[in-house]
C-alpha cells in the first residue's frame, strides 16, 4: 500500500467518524508556529494546544489531521535506527469535549484491524498489542472488551512510556499504544523494551491533565484536571507505510527512497551493500526532504534558531554524499527527486521550487 493510500484511509475513516460522528478535516499547519517554546512543530496536536487548554472555543468538536513535523534533538540517531527521521508526518484525530477513551480505542482498532478490502490497514489481530499506562485500569477493561483480547496481551508499561505531554506546560494524560509484534529476529519475546521488535505505531493520548512543569515528556507537575477531557492521536504515516509495504525502515518507503536510488546512481555505491554507507545513504534521503519541507514553509540558512537548523541538515547532507564518493554538486540532482515524490501531496513545492531551490542550492555553494 503506497504512503498516499495509507494518508488517504486514514482521512477518509475519520472523516466517516462511524460511531461517533463525522471529524473535520483539517489541513496540516505549517512546521513554523507562533509559540514561544517550539521551535518547530513537532506533533500533530501543536495546532489544537489552545483548544486542550480551554483558551479559545474550538469551531468543531472532532477533527482529524496529517500534519508534517519537525524533531531534531535525536539528529546523530539518523540513519542508524528505524524510528529516527527529523521530518514525518503525524496522522492524528481529536476530540474536544466529545468522545474520550472508548470512542478513541474502538475508531483506532477498527481502522488498524479492518481488511483492506473494506478499507482498512488489515493488521493481523494476533500480532498486535495494547499498551496501557500503569494503573490505568479503566483503560485495560476498554481494550479488553471492544478488542476482545485477552489480559495478558494488554502491556502495562511505565510514565517513561506510557504519559503523554510536549514537555513543557500545557495539556497531557495518560495513553495507550497499540504495539506489533515484529517477530524474535528483532527481539526476545514479551521485551517491551527491545525497540524493533514491539514496534509502536499509534499512540492514543487521552487529554486530561493541566501540566503547570514539565522536566520530561512524562516527568510532569499537574495543575489539575483540564476544563474538559479530549483525545489526541498519533499514528506515524511513515511506520505504517513501511510495515504495509514491507520494508524494514522508513528510509526505504515509496516516498523517500527514491532518493537513495539516485544517490546510488550518482556515487556507484550499493545501498544494502555496507553499514557505513547504508546510513550515510539515508541521513541524504531524510535531510533533504526534512530541507526541502523547511525551506517551503519559509525558512533560510543561518547562524542561530531554525536558520541553523536548516543549515546544520543541508550541510549534513552535502557532506554524507561527499563521503559516499560524490564531489560534484548533488543538491540540483537529488532534491528535485524529493520535490516529484512529496509535492504529490504538497503541491506547494513545485510552484514554490524556484525559490526553494535558489535558497538550497546558494547554501550548498557557500
């Protein structure tokens, strides 16, 4: 299943709503919002924070979004990982006031489980595992009876993995994830901690702390109870793309690897060939999209804040294609690459792109 079908089932389950009511779809934010303790957006419910927080009066009660995202802090884990990419996109549903925790986990298991034939992802139910924060026996009985599964394959898991907030003050609750069970060549059974091997690929806040301090994403102070609860959902577009598509990473979906294969083409080098080189082929393929995306929502090169981010993945990039034995400039050859996959969503990008290619490639000379 190709990432624009994945993006499109995802829209089309929620904006049917069954059982709870029709979502509004809304379109994604741009990555640069005005918040002074974002550097960039970094999940899909940055956009709804006022309406969690009771600030402003939200225009619907449902609503359900892909919003691109930008996380840097892991940007040396690139390559080298499943799990670690500096641009994705979050597919998320929410609820404001509306539904809360049984209407959450039933709209995500039945999309997760329902054939493809009817419009679903088709997961195989015996592969697939809740996770619930510690305590939350609310929760365990919810999954137990919509799923049917039984006890023992709800996961209890800590705050460290299962207390949602954006680490800092604001709203946050505690989750579920559903897990899937990649099989023990990526792990020992039953170890949550593994990492492949009991993949995360949703995760379902359930919205009802007010955070007044924040020392981690789940290390939290709580102000109190938020005025009304909600739901924030995460599922990872490019997860799911890989594990519908067969892949064992997110580099290699239909959306990024085509990028690879031009860098192979350019260099002569083999991608699966060698570790080293593996990893230098995919932080190019994730840097210059992450580049590209940030330099179409109106970021330029510089020396401080998101400039130097920007700079710091565009300098990345250059360098890694230089040390897989390409000296000529490969900006001109691989973004356009980019630009074709992603601007068959973002359309942006190819009326934008003589102004995000005049800035990309002036900073590749610099």
């Amino acid at each position: 299943m190709d990432t624009a079908e994945v993006r499109r089932r995802f829209l089309a389950h929620f904006e049917a709503g069954e059982g709870v009511g029709a979502h509004t779809v809304v379109p994604s934010a741009s990555l640069l919002l005005d918040d002074p303790n974002l550097l960039f957006v970094n999940a899909g419910m940055v956009q709804f924070k006022p309406y969690f927080l009771g600030q402003e009066t939200p225009p619907y009660s449902r609503a359900t979004s892909i919003q691109k995202c930008i996380r840097t802090p892991d940007i040396e884990e690139v390559g080298k990982t499943t799990r670690h990419g500096t641009f994705f996109e979050m597919c998320g549903n929410f609820s404001f006031g509306d539904y809360f925790k049984e209407g959450a986990i039933t709209l995500a298991w039945d999309l997760v489980t329902k054939s493809i034939a009817d419009g679903g992802y088709g997961f195989d139910e015996s592969i697939l595992y809740p996770s619930v924060l510690e305590g939350d026996d609310e929760a365990v009985a919810l999954w137990k009876r919509i799923t049917g599964l039984p006890d023992d394959r709800i996961v209890r898991l800590p705050p460290k993995e299962n207390y949602w907030s954006m680490g800092i003050p604001g709203p946050g609750g505690p989750c579920s994830e559903i897990l899937i069970d990649r099989g023990p060549a990526f792990g020992a059974d039953r170890d949550w901690d593994a990492g492949d091997r009991y993949l995360e690929f949703w995760n379902l806040v359930f919205m009802q702390d007010d955070i007044s301090a924040a020392r981690s994403k789940y290390d939290v102070d709580i102000a109190g109870p938020l005025a009304q609860t909600g739901i924030d959902t995460g599922l990872g577009l490019e997860r799911v793309a890989y594990l519908l598509q067969g892949k064992d990473n997110m580099y290699e979906i239909d959306v990024v690897y085509p990028v690879i294969a031009k860098a192979m083409e350019l260099t002569g080098k083999k991608y699966g060939a060698q570790y080293e080189d593996d990893v230098r082929f995919r932080v190019v393929a994730d840097h210059i999209r992450s580049s590209m995306m940030l330099i179409n929502d109106g970021v330029t090169p510089g020396n401080e804040g998101r400039g130097y981010v920007l700079r710091r993945l565009l300098r990345r990039a250059i360098r890694n294609v230089r040390l897989l034995g390409y000296e000529d400039p490969a900006l001109p050859e691989l973004m356009p690459v980019s630009r074709d996959k992603m601007g068959e969503t973002y359309t942006d990008l190819h009326t934008e792109w003589d102004r995000i290619s005049r800035v990309a490639f002036v900073e590749a000379d610099a």
